[in-house]
C-alpha cells in the first residue's frame, strides 16, 4: 500500500521523493533535481526528507542545508508534519526536530567549532558581516599608513570587495586586478600587504568574516580523515537552492560525499540571481558528471503557481536568455488575464496606482497578505512607502531592513559581541566610545592592553581609569566583568547590559523612547535562542529580512502588504504581483550593466519576480524617474524606456495599459598545541 503522503505528488516529484529507497545500498545514489519555478520544490525536499524519515533515517544523521533561516525553518516544518502523521507512534524520534538543519554558513560555523582545537582556530571565534569585515579593512588600511597617500587608496569597501573575489574565485590577486578592478591595478602590491595584515589581524582577534567560514570549511576538508569524520556524521545530505552555491559549497559537498551517495541537490539554473556573490550555475551543471556512476537527473517542469498567460511571459522573458538548461514550464491553471505593463508618469503615479489597485484588489477579497510589490533595490520603495502610510495601508517591507542598521541595535549587538569575543577590536571600538569621555585614543589604548593579555577582561579591569571619567568608566568594567561571568543567565544579561545603555540613549538621542521599543523588541528576538553564541551567530549570517520574520512581533497589523526585494521575495508566492519599475536602469539596474553575465543575471531577477505571481501581474513602467544623488527638491529627472528583457517581439505576451487613462492592450580557550592542519598559517601564506 502505497503511504497517502506520497498520492499528492505528481510523477516526477515522487520519483525525486523515492529516489534510492528500497534499492540494495543502503544509501542513494547521488541525486540532482532541476526544479522550475513553482514546481513544487520545497514540497518535494520536505516530502523527500520525511520519507526518509518513514523508511528509518535518523533525524540526527540529516543534514538539510538551504538559503535561508527561513527556509530551514519552513522545510523543517513541513517535513516533520508530513513525517508525524505517516509514523504515528515512531514519530517519537522527531521529538527534537531536525537538529542539523540550517544556512550552508551557520551548520559551517558549528563544525568549525566542533573541530577548531584540530585545525587551529580559537573555538569561540566571533563573526564579522560585511560592515565589521570593511571596518576592521579600515583599522589595518590606517594602521599601514595607506589612508593618508598621496594618491587615494582603494576606498575600504573596494578593498573587501577585492579581497573577497580573490578568496571566493581562488583565482590570483593580479587577474583578479586585471579583470574586474583594472583601476586599483598600481596598488597591487600595498593590497597583497594589506591582505596579509588583514588576516593576520582577523587571527589574532579570533574573528572570521563571511568568506572565511567557507574556506576553513573547506580548507578542513581538504584533510581526506577530518572530511571523511564529517561526511560519516551524516547518512543524507540535503541542499536547496543549489544554483546559488559557489565554488568552496560544491567542494564542500564533495568532499564530504565523495561517491555521491546519500546526496541530494535541488535547484534551478533559471533563478541563479547571486553570481554578483560568487555563485556559480556551473555547480549545478558539472554536478552529474562529478560521480562515477553520475548522478541521477530528475526535472520538475510542471508549474502548479502561476496561471497560463502569467507562466507564458515569464517563459518568454527567460527563453532569451542566451544560455539556458531548463525547459520551459507548463500549468493546466487556465486564466484569461494577460500580465499588465502599466505606464505612468513617474514614480508618485506609480505609487498612486499601486495603493489605489490593491485597495481595489482588497475589495475584490485578496487580502494585502496575498498581494506584494516587488523591487530590484531597496531604495525603490521610498515613495510608495510614503504613499502607502498617507492612505494608512499597513505593510511590511523584507530586505534592506534598517532595524539592525540603526546605531542603537548596533551598539547593543556590538556589546553583545564584546563580551562574547573581548579581543574582537571592531566590536570593542564601537563599545568603548558609547563610554561618555572615552575617545578613540583611549579606546586603542585600553584594546591594546587587552589584545596582549592573555586574560583581556582581567588587562581590561587593571586598566588605569582614565582621568575625568571614572565612575562611568568603572560602570562600564563591572558590566563586562558581570556579562562574561558565569553567574548571568541568558537572555537575562540583556536586561543588565539594557539598564546600562539606557543612560547612554536618553542621552544621545531625542527619540531615546522609540529606540528603546526597538531593543525590547530585540530582545524578544533573542530569547528565542538558547545562547549568546547562537544568537549573534544566527543574527549576524542571515539578518531577519523584516522585522515580522521573527516571532513575538506585537505591533503589526493582521493584514499587511508586502513590500521586498527581488532578492528576498525568492521561495515565496503571491496572488497578486507588482513589480515597480520595469524600465533600464532599474532593470536591468544600472549597476548591472557591465557585462554579459551582468545583464543576463539581471534577466533572472525579472523571472523569478514574474514567476511569484499566482492570479495577476502587474509590471509598472515609470516615463520618467528622478537620478539619486540630488538634493531633496531637485527636479533631475531621466527619461526611461521599457526593460530590454521585455523587447517588441514578446510583447503580445502583455497587455499595455496607461494609468491614470483607459486600457489598449574569541579566546578564552586556547587551539590544541599540536593542530593537525595549520589552516591559519595556510590563511597568512596566501599573501605571501
Ligand atoms: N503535487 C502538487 N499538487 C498540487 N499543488 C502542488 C504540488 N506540488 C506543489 N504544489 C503547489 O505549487 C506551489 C509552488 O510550490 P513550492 O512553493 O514548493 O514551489 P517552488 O518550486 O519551491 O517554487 P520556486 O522555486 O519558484 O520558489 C505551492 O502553492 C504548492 O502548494
């Protein structure tokens, strides 16, 4: 008798479901699956995971790796609930979950700590995003002097971006030079020192940035025992999202599984949109060929989203692509209405006509939940956000979210970290300066004193009080001597370090009452986590996109209209899609018209926006709109013209409107003596 979980999928899905059970090895053979969009995937993975569940694996010995906290989160539920209720009484053993389920970086970094005393590494090392990694580039491009030349240095950001494309590509410093930053080319020689010293302050701090997660990863792996250790903790290796892997994740992968079995990859080379982050759609071409015998295809055409006419201009938009391996997807969703280009005068129309069409949507019973407005960068949303607060329409925006951008979160985060890591010089930076009289030369002196103790809490107590400071200063000390102390619990110690900051706030800011909602509202993110190391972690990888994507958000309306980036709208589903400025220079943006690969990820992002839509699209196609960087009443205005991914021989797969008008158509324990790989020396080497 055939379990009834398994009569919903179709054909396809279900072989991808079955795949490899009940054959005579006891694990599958690698398996790839070229899902299009709303195909079905996430179904298909959280299916695939609870069979396995059904025939015997152990939930401990499942590694499910996605793109997002999010989507770990959403899979891990579907699949449990689908697993309960076929096993019934067994179901028993999902009573913790799926423990090893999580980002490709977060299950990186519990690793990386469970091994850290085997390849070198501090086990309590703390994490830089981006803006800490460009700080601390800052702090070392200052320390060699290479801030004040006489010709401008590479801003810091450029010189991230360039450290971070040689250590991702593993290509040289000069070819990269060459290529993509031609114009930094006579500074090869201060970068190569720069990046030296970068890494070896990254070392001595007990920090690793981004980038470095994957390539201690995979570094770790490289040594064939430790790779073999860790592809034996797990009998399935799940991944999602494959086309947005890069390079170290493919080797990461196949080191772990060698032979492919036990392997299952899942993605979509037409919604590849992170190559701009090093990720390579070759990941999941080369994947077949990778095993001997190579892995089994399965290809999810059938799109059970979008209706005929809206799947129909998404195919035609990506079927010009100039590269392309998948088919274009079919839909029995029969649908008379073709998606709408709306012309409008300049951005306030388009806003106008999105707050009066979805209103009218509303009245029509799509609730603002099922309707969104989708955007190729953040900043695009500004007017509609005013628009939107006039006529009192609630919404929630996802992506680019300010919340963990404001200072006061960040101060809060930055102690957090601080007292996580007391030689994370960025962090310690940030902390010491919210002491009222403390100033950046006291700052350094005090993190100095620290970096070289062995004990930089005890260097930091026995640090003499700086003239006129000293009940704050002394404040301050007791606080850090408190939260590292084993007495505090957590989330608690966010209560005390919160009776600290208070002060600080009232002091610093008028609205020191709305910030204030804000730090509550993030402690209520962090008591869903059961450490200070996990939070800071899962904060610091994937920043919720908006403030509802965590629980215990109380201020929010009920019903709210979405507003996201083309970036973060992935994986999701609407009935009713807006897509603002469908026009070149937004889109493709002009950021992103350098070269080919540019232009055709930046088709992808049309693709994936258009194939969100289940019931209505509407693209809308500003005449003019208003160039950034003017002054706030500036009338600088272009001219645009219709995104070229939209030429004249796809458009009957429209219908042309003009509106308003009518319709045409860190360390506190020490590495182990002996490391048996020396990935730090390897790190410092690279430069040299
Ligand atoms: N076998 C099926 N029968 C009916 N509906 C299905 C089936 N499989 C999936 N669906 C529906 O199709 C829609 C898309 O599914 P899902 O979100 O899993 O797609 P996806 O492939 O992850 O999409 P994308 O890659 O575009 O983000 C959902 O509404 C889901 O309920």
């Amino acid at each position: 008798m055939t379990a009834a979980y398994l009569e919903r999928l179709n054909p396809e899905q279900r072989r991808a479901v079955e795949h490899g059970l009940g054959e005579a090895d006891r694990f599958p053979g690698p398996l790839l699956v070229i899902a299009g969009a709303g195909s079905g995937k996430t179904n298909t993975i959280a299916h695939r995971v609870a069979h396995l569940l059904v025939n015997g694996a152990d939930p401990e010995r499942i590694l499910l790796m996605t793109f997002s906290r999010r989507a770990a989160s959403d899979l891990t539920r579907r699949a449990e609930a689908i697993g309960r209720q076929a096993m019934g009484e067994r179901a028993g053993i999902l009573a913790a979950g799926l423990p090893w389920a999580g980002t490709f970086h977060s299950i990186g970094v519990r690793l990386l700590r469970d091994y850290a005393g085997q390849i070198g590494l501090m086990p309590d090392f703390s994490i830089h995003d981006r803006e800490d990694s460009a700080d601390l580039m800052n702090l070392t491009r200052d320390d060699l002097g290479y801030s004040r030349m006489e010709r401008r240095f590479p801003t810091k950001a450029t010189c991230l971006e360039i450290y971070s494309r040689v250590v991702n590509s593993g290509a040289a410093l000069a070819d990269v030079l060459k290529e993509a930053f031609p114009w930094c080319a006579s500074w090869e020689g201060e970068l190569r020192a720069l990046f030296a010293a970068y890494v070896e302050a990254k070392q001595a701090q007990g920090v690793l940035d981004f980038d470095d997660l994957l390539l201690y990863w995979a570094r770790m792996q490289a040594d064939p025992d430790l790779a073999a250790e860790i592809g034996g903790r797990f009998d399935h290796v799940l991944v999602d999202e494959y086309q947005d892997t890069n390079r170290l994740q493919a080797s990461i992968l196949l080191t772990m599984k060698p032979d492919g079995r036990g392997l299952t990859v899942v993605g979509d080379d037409a919604q590849s949109i992170y190559a701009f982050r090093a990720a390579t759609v070759r990941n999941i071409l080369d994947f077949p060929a990778a095993f001997d015998p190579p892995a089994e295809t399965i290809t999810l055409d059938r799109n059970y989203r979008s209706t005929r006419p809206i799947l129909d201009a998404a195919n035609a938009v990506i079927g010009l692509a100039k590269e392309r391996f998948t088919k274009n997807l079919w839909t029995d969703r029969a649908g008379t209405q073709r998606p709408e280009l709306v012309t409008v005068r300049d951005d306030v129309e388009q806003a106008r006509f999105i707050a009066t069409q979805v209103l009218e949507n509303r009245e029509a019973g799509a609730t603002l939940r099922q309707q969104a407005v989708l955007f190729r960068t953040a900043s695009h949303s500004a007017v509609l956000e005013v628009e939107l607060t006039r006529r009192r329409i609630p919404f929630v925006k996802f992506g680019g979210l300010k919340f963990l951008d404001s200072a006061h979160v960040k101060d809060v985060l930055a102690l957090l970290r601080f007292v996580q890591n007391p030689r994370d010089l960025v962090a310690g930076f940030r902390v010491m300066l919210l002491v009222p009289g403390v100033g950046p030369a006291t700052a350094r002196r005090a993190l100095a004193a620290m970096s070289m103790a062995a004990e930089p809490i005890g260097a930091l107590a026995a640090f003499p009080t700086p003239p006129r400071i000293g009940g704050e200063w002394q404040g301050f000390v007791a606080l850090l001597v408190a939260l590292r102390g084993r007495g505090t619990a957590w989330p608690a110690e966010l209560d005390i370090l919160r009776q600290w900051y208070e002060p600080i706030l009232d002091r610093q800011h008028d609205d020191a009452s709305t910030r204030l909602a804000d730090l509550l509202q993030l402690q209520g993110i962090a008591a869903g986590y059961p450490s200070r190391e996990r939070f800071l972690t899962e904060l610091t990888l994937d920043p919720p996109a908006a403030t509802s994507d965590e629980s215990g958000v109380p201020s929010l309306d009920n019903d709210y209209l979405i507003l996201s980036t083309i970036h973060s709208a992935k994986g999701r589903e609407w009935r009713s899609v807006f897509v603002l400025n469908a026009v070149d220079g937004c889109m493709p943006s002009d950021l992103g018209t350098g070269t080919t690969a540019d232009i055709e990820e930046e088709r992808r992002l049309l693709y994936v926006a258009m194939t969100r839509a289940r019931d209505s699209l509407h693209l809308i196609l500003p005449q003019r709109f208003y160039t950034h960087a003017q002054r706030a009443k500036g009338d600088r205005h272009v001219y645009a013209s219709r995104t070229r991914f939209i030429p004249r021989e796809i458009l009957d797969h429209f219908d042309y409107v003009s509106w308003p008008g009518s319709r045409h158509a860190v360390p506190t324990a020490q590495p182990a003596a002996a490391p048996r790989i020396d990935i730090a020396a390897q790190m410092r080497g690279m430069w040299r």
